[in-house]
C-alpha cells in the first residue's frame, strides 16, 4: 500500500504529455501550449485615441493664452473604422476623432470632448496642451514578438482572447487526451431504469462525466461492463487502442469478482500502484502500457461512489494535467480550522467531505458533514471541500488547522 503523498506524486514521474499539434487559436481552449505563444503584432497595432474627442498638434496651441487664444478649424472627422491610409492632419487644424481610432499623421495629442471648448465651430484654446496626452502609443501594451504565454501555460478564456488579439492564429499545444470510461458490475444498471431486487442504479458514470466537463474535457458515455473476465479483457483491449487514458469503477479490489488489475497486467500495462493508503479508494490501481512513441494509462477506481470522487479529484485530475502538458499542479490545497473534532484512521489519510464558510477575521472554517462512508453521497449538495486527515492514533481536536482544496461545483 502506498502512501497518499507517494502516489500523487508517481503521476508526474511516471506520465509524459501527449503529442504536440498545431491547431487555430479559436478552437485551442482548455488545451497547453508546447512552446511558448508570442504576439504577431503590436499592440496597439498603431497609434489611437484614448477618448473621443479631438486630435491636433501640440506645438499648434504652444503660444496660447487667456489673453491671445488659439483656434483651429475641424478639417476631418476620423472614426474608428478601416482606413485605406492614414489620415493627416493639415497645419494648424483639428480632427474630430473617436475612440479606439488611428490617429491622423502629424497628430500628438487629444483633448476629451467634454474638456474641449467649440467657439462657432472652431476647437480654441486658452493654454498650452501637452504631447502625448489622451494618446495610446503604438506597441504601448507589448511589441510584436512579445511572449504572450510559455510552454505549460493552460489556455483560458483570458489567454485565448490575448492570443486572438495579438494576431495568434495557431498555437503549439499538447494534444488533448481521448479517454474511454467503463463501469463494472452485473448489479449496476442505467440511471432512470427499473431495477429488479439486488441492482443499483449507476451514479458512477454520470458523476465522472460531470467532472470531466467541469474540467473541459469531452465526456464520453460511461460503458457498462459485467462481472465476466473475458468480455473485461476484451472491452479494455479495444480500449487501449483507441484511447490514451481508460478510466474504469468497480472492479479494481481483490474479491472473487474484481478482474480490472489482471486483465489490465495481461494486456501489457505495467502496474505504478495498486492500493493506497487513503480512506476512501483504498484499492486504486494506476497502470501504463507503452506503445511505441505513447502511452497508455489506466487509472482503475473503487465501485464506491465516495471512492470515486476522490480517484477524480485527486488523482484523475493529476493524470489529466500530466497528459496536457501542465506542470504537475498542487490542487490549490489550502489550510482552514476544523470546528468539531475529526476522527483519524491508523493506517491511511482520510479525505472528508466538509463545508466551508469563512468568520469575521477571514479564517476559513470547516465544518465535518455526516455520511461520509465510501457509499455514501447525500451530503455532496452541502459540501465545499475535500478536507486532509493525515493517519494517526489521536482523533483531531476541534480548532486544529488541516489541509483542503475546493470541490467542483
């Protein structure tokens, strides 16, 4: 049995990111970038006006007073919009312009329209105004070639929109995984169908379908598989030709009927670990298959429904974010206050499903839900966190700091 910490960690020594391929930015979220992402253009692509309003020359209204104001005559309207050149601004006039457009050629500054002072149509000033001001420099944000993003960095919605407007139209990015789900066991029937004494309807599936939306991923439809040694080894073969992760619930502990590990073993995978001293998904099994330049990887989950949403959240996350091309991430594991006492297990981690609020200083309070055995999933609707119990001899007082991430939403 190999411990929890242990086990997180094979991940990241054990699994290489799959393929690189190049893809339109458009179509790239979700995925991690293999190389860095540099912008294919400035930024500002040329000179702007900050505001609407008008454009002129500094040097213009230099020598202009209270006493001996200057007044330049609007020659051109600039909107922002395609332009076949530039516009350019004669001597000694303004251009009524807006915001976001090129600034004509010879321009230095604008003044906003509600600062401005219109005298029968002319623009007039009484003091100097300075260059530059009310002015978005071209390349002021970055200049072509700048690294938007490196190697490792997960495309969000943010970056994806900074790749676009930098003018990134492909992107190096780690190709994102195929992933087959099998649900194991002659009891377990499909959600919503009548069952005959002795079955259960499968929540497995759906459950790890929605964490895998959650987390961006295509979600294929779990595939039923029954308590037969052959049609397993059968099904996990077509599998490990046509997917790069297997993911299967049920099936993966040591009873007469859990044929997963052997059938898995038989057909090249080479076991990392198998059980892990966590409470719940004791009996976990984390396997590869190299096939020539890629790999294989099986992650086989505890039938409970408990067990199963630990095997995602902790360790089917780290699988995924291996595979992507990510840096082995942390989970954002955090620290708050238990407020009643927590009971440890002697031998392996216990992962407790817990609320969360925070007091009046901002200290982050977690508060232990009941129904916390393997079976059991009534208190999801009430739980924020994934809380850390490390094994121990002595329950945990109530007031002791412990570690916890965010569960989805």
């Amino acid at each position: 049995m190999i411990p929890l910490e242990d086990a997180l960690a094979a991940y990241g020594r054990s699994l290489r990111p799959l393929p690189v391929e190049t893809v339109p930015t458009l179509h790239a979220l979700g995925a991690v970038l293999a190389e860095a992402a540099s912008a294919q253009t400035d930024l500002p692509r040329f000179a702007q006006s900050a505001l609407d309003g008008y454009a002129l020359r500094s040097a213009d209204v230099a020598a202009a007073t209270p006493a001996n104001p200057v007044r330049l005559p609007i020659a051109l309207q600039v909107a922002a919009s395609a332009q076949a050149v530039q516009p350019e601004l004669p001597p000694a006039s303004a251009a009524r312009i807006f915001t976001g457009a090129m600034m004509p050629r010879g321009a230095d500054a604008m003044i906003a329209q509600e600062r401005a002072m219109l005298l029968d149509g002319e623009l007039t000033f009484t003091a100097p105004f300075n260059a530059g001001r009310n002015v978005r420099p071209q390349a002021e944000e970055l200049a072509r070639g700048t690294v938007l993003a490196g190697a490792g960095h997960r495309i969000g919605p943010g970056l994806l929109a900074s790749l676009v407007n930098a003018e990134v139209q492909t992107v190096q990015v780690h190709r994102r995984p195929r992933i087959r789900v099998f649900v194991t066991g002659d009891e377990v029937r499909p959600a919503g169908s009548a069952l005959k004494p002795g079955e259960i309807h499968d929540s497995n599936g759906p459950l790890i379908a929605a964490l895998l939306r959650s987390w961006g991923y295509d979600a294929p439809a779990a595939e039923h598989l029954p308590d037969d040694p052959a049609a397993v080894r059968a099904a996990l073969a077509q599998a490990f030709d046509e997917a790069d992760l297997v993911i299967t619930s049920g099936g993966a502990s040591v009873g007469d009927k859990d044929f997963l590990p052997a059938a898995a073993e038989s057909l090249g995978v080479q076991r990392v670990f198998w059980k892990v001293a966590q409470k719940p998904a004791k009996p976990m099994f984390f396997g590869i298959r190299e096939d020539k330049t890629q790999q294989r990887v099986m992650l086989a989950l505890p039938g409970n429904p408990g067990a199963v949403l630990i095997g995602m959240v902790l360790h089917a996350r780290l699988v995924l974010a291996c595979l992507d091309g990510e840096p082995l991430p942390d989970l954002g594991w955090t620290t708050g206050v238990v407020d009643l006492q927590v009971e440890r297990d002697e031998e392996r981690a216990r992962l407790v499903r817990m609320g969360l609020r925070h007091d009046a200083q901002g200290v982050a309070r977690l508060n232990p839900l009941p129904y916390q055995d393997s079976h059991m999933l009534s208190n999801l609707g009430r739980a924020d966190v994934l809380v850390w119990v490390e094994s121990g001899d002595e329950n945990v007082p109530a007031g002791s700091v412990l570690r916890w991430i965010a569960l989805p939403e």
